[in-house]
C-alpha cells in the first residue's frame, strides 16, 4: 500500500480548463508504469476480493487491460475487459456511458447468465462508468459481486453503494485534489 500511496503523491498534476487532473501509470498509463506498483496494485487486489465466489474478472477499457491480466493469470479466473468498440458478437450487451467528462457506448462480451463478477477498475469518480457496467453485466443475466478500484476520488463511490447495496464496492486508495495537489484521504 505504501507504494501506490508514494507514487500517487508524486503524480504530475495538469489543468484541464478549470479541472486539476492528476496523471499516474495506474490511471493513464503515462508516466511509464513501475512494475513493483502493478504488482503491489495487484496483490492488494488479490487480498480484497473473494475469489471463491467469483467466475469471471471484468476490466473496463482502457487501463483495465494492464490492470486486470496480472490478476487474472495468478487467480486463474478468466478475464473479460468492456470495451469501446463495438464487435457484433452473439451475446453483445450496449451499454451508454455517461461520465463527469465523457459520453459514448462501451460493449460486453463473453459475459453468461449466471456468473458471478468481480470488477476491477482504476478510478471512480463520478461513477458513471461503473453504473452503466452494472446495467450491462444485469442485462447479460450475471451478477457484479466485487467492484474494486484502484483510486477513489469524489462521491462517486458512495453514490454506488447507496444504490447497489448488495454489490461489495470498495477502494484501495481515496483522494482528492486541491489545487495543483493531491491530498491523500486514507
């Protein structure tokens, strides 16, 4: 934990507009990513979720895909990563997205009634993301047992547990920005 907490707080901090975004491996995959803090992020992952109530592992693109595999390959839990393209398989579920900072569709894919879920995201928000995933993963008949994500900032996160109280959504590490700083909150 002390790792990822280190490297977030050294982050670089850039100004979109008004809005103070802070750029770290995890989240944007820039600077270049430290494999001692992918693989930290990843036993913190492995230790969080319960492995023996979960069928599959679900990444959402783009930095999912880093994210996810590692766990993927030591758990032995299958992984599927909800992408921004669309690939008119059987099965596909649409889902729209609708974040603080992006609008547009994702795609699930290989998802099967029944199966239990764990999502592993790198940052929450406003949790517009996660919510329409949610949508998604109901609408292919499975159920989100875990969402884990890496960085917590704002209310995001809260407002999913409120509405989703049977799902165990938690974070590694929550943060906020003040100014050009990050502040650390746990």
């Amino acid at each position: 934990m002390d790792l990822l907490r280190q490297s977030l707080s050294n982050a670089p901090v850039i100004w979109k507009g008004d809005y103070p975004y802070f750029i770290h491996p995890i989240t944007d995959g820039v600077p270049r990513l430290d494999a001692k803090v992918l693989s930290a992020v990843s036993e913190l992952a492995i230790q969080a979720i319960d492995w023996e109530d979960t069928d599959l592992i679900l990444g959402i693109e783009a930095m999912g895909l880093p994210l996810t595999s590692p766990i993927s390959v030591q758990t032995g839990i299958p992984l599927v990563i909800a992408r921004k393209r669309k690939y008119d398989l059987d099965g596909e579920v649409v889902i729209d997205q609708n974040t603080g900072y992006s609008k547009g569709s994702m795609y699930l894919n290989d998802i099967n009634p029944g199966e239990k879920i764990a999502i592993i995201d790198d940052v929450l928000s406003t949790g517009g993301t996660l919510k329409a995933v949610i949508k998604g993963i109901k609408k292919a008949g499975a159920e989100v047992k875990h969402i884990l994500v890496v960085v917590e900032k704002g209310p995001g996160l809260e407002k999913l547990k409120n509405e989703y109280p049977e799902i165990k959504i938690e974070s590694l590490v929550k943060l906020e920005m003040d100014g050009d700083k990050i502040v650390l909150l746990n």
